[in-house]
C-alpha cells in the first residue's frame, strides 16, 4: 500500500484523474470500478475536462459502481445512478448499456468476471472505515450483496445528500463485496477531511484484517494507492 499526501482534495483528485487518463489512452476498454459520494466529485470534473480538453473516448470503457440503495430508481434524484450520471456519464461519451450497478437481479461478481474483471477500483471511505457499503462486520470474503446500511452511515448520508431528511435514506443497499473489491487489479482509496483520519489510521496501523474497519481488508492486496488532502490526520 502506497500513500501519497496533497495539499488539498483538488490536487489529489487530479493526480487520481491522470492515472485513469493515462490508463485510458493505453487501454480504450478500461474496466473501472467507481464511487459514488462527496469524494469523488472533483475527480469526475477532472475526468469531463479531460475528455472536453483532449478528446480521451469512453466509448469502449466499462463501468461497474460500487452501490446503489435499494428501493431507489435509477431516475430518483437520490439515486446513484442519477449522481454517475450528473456528474460523470452525461458528460462523456459513455454507451449506457456499459454502466452497471449492483441490482437484486443480477450476479454482479459473475458480470464483472465475464468482463475480464476491473482494472482501476476508485474508492472513497467512510469514517466508520466502509468501502463500499461493507459496514463494520462485515466478512473479508463477502460478495456483492443486499447490505443493512450502519445508523452512522444514514446519518451521515442524510447530511451530505437527501436535504438532510433522514426519513429519506433507504436502510438498505446493494453494494460490493469485500472480496469482490479485493478482486480489481488496481484500487485508488480518496479520503478528504479530518473525519476520515480516524479511519485511515486503522489501515495504516493494521497488520491484519479488523471486522470493526472494513477498509483494512485493502492491506493484503499487492496494489494500492491511497490518496489524501492535508487535513486527514495520519497520526504520524
Ligand atoms: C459510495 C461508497 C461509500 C462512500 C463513503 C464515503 O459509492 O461506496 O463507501 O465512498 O460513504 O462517502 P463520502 O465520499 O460522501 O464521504
């Protein structure tokens, strides 16, 4: 694991942006895994940019998100389809029929191993340590499946995203397995914020998987970059 320190959240969402650019050109068929949140905002602005500035074609690229909440439409607002489209697929050349999300219908894990599996993972982290919505408890084997979102995990959505009605948030979700994320060739964790320090400690501390932090399951994969903005405090 490999962890790089920026100034700020625009310059981390950059050098995350250049990898994936870079990738791209190399290979038109990128298999990319993303998030969804506030995290990832700067990095999809990056990435439209790029495709506006420099013509970089998504029209071969697959994509496989990490979670969507049960009982939400793809058109509601609160969706994550609606967020990949608002701030990502609308504004690229992206076919549709190549962006996936986790569903009751489909094996997910299956889908993704029919495509060769993903190249870049892009995660971001919550500050009770889930990624994805792999919340504390959960196993280091798990695949994608129908998740209990944790209470910290609605509060918190509820504050980011639903005009903080709590009411509003499913309890819910379908979300990547651990084992399913261990699984990508390349994973690049984001985590912006003071709130996040608590979290990123336990990784850096950690010698072996803690059910209590999810996101140490990422110290036993060979390829890992984790990106953060000074104000996440590593404890060092
Ligand atoms: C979203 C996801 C979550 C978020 C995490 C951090 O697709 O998988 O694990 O990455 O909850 O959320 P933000 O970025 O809003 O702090």
């Amino acid at each position: 694991m490999k962890i790089l320190v920026f100034r700020n959240k625009e310059e981390a969402s950059q050098y995350a942006a250049n990898i994936i650019t870079n990738k791209l050109r190399e290979k038109p068929d990128l298999r990319l895994g993303l998030a969804t949140g506030s995290t990832p905002i700067l990095l999809y602005q990056d990435l439209v940019n790029d495709h506006v500035q420099n013509q970089t074609s998504w029209s071969n690229v697959i994509t496989f998100n990490l979670d969507e909440y049960k009982g939400l439409s793809a058109h509601d607002v609160d969706s994550y389809h609606h967020f990949m489209n608002e701030h990502l697929f609308s504004k690229i050349n992206i076919n549709d029929k190549n962006t996936f999300f986790p569903n009751a219908k489909t094996d997910y894990d299956d889908l993704i191993k029919q495509y060769g599996g993903i190249d870049i993972q892009i995660l971001g982290i919550g500050r009770n340590g889930h990624i994805a919505f792999n919340e504390p408890g959960a196993s280091e084997y798990s695949k994608t499946r129908l998740v209990d979102l944790d209470q910290d995990t609605i509060q918190v959505n509820a504050n980011k995203f639903f005009n903080g009605d709590i009411k509003k948030v499913p309890t819910q979700a379908f979300s990547m397995g651990l084992k399913t994320i261990m699984e990508a060739k390349q994973i690049i964790l984001l985590a912006f914020g003071a709130d996040k320090s608590k979290a990123i400690q336990t990784i850096l501390q950690a010698q072996e998987y803690n059910k209590d932090c999810p996101a140490t399951v990422l110290i036993k994969h060979p390829n890992v970059l984790v990106l953060v903005d000074s104000e996440v405090n590593l404890g060092m």
